[in-house]
C-alpha cells in the first residue's frame, strides 16, 4: 500500500498551491472588471470555471480511491 506522500500529499498539494494560484486569479478578474456577472455570457463562463476546478477535484479524488482501496 503507498504511502500518505506517495498518494495523498501530490493531491493536497496540486489543489491546495493550484486553488491559490487559480482563485487568486479569479479574484483578480472581478476585481479589475474584467468579468461583469450582470452579463449572462460572464456568468455562463465564470460558473463553467468553477465547475471545471471543482470537478476535477472531485474527479481526482475519486479516482485515488479507486486505485488505493480497490
């Protein structure tokens, strides 16, 4: 069985520093304007960039636990 730093910690780690990075950006965005959530289109585009992070999170997530405990 692999360890936590050989399973868990690349996980914790590519989402946690990634999320910073990626979050800070998106922060960034609303702060300059550069998306205004009053426009439809804006918050299609938004909405699908927060799915697409959190459901590779998810999907990852699952994906380790198929292959350590299945």
């Amino acid at each position: 069985m692999l360890s936590f730093f050989d399973s868990w910690f690349p996980f914790i780690y590519l989402y946690v520093v990634g999320g910073i990075f990626f979050f800070s950006g998106i922060y960034l965005i609303r702060k300059m304007g550069a998306i205004d959530l009053t426009i439809k289109r804006h918050r299609k585009w938004y909405r699908i960039m927060l799915f697409g992070f959190f459901y590779f999170v998810a999907l990852h997530f699952i994906l380790i636990i198929a292959a350590l405990y299945f």
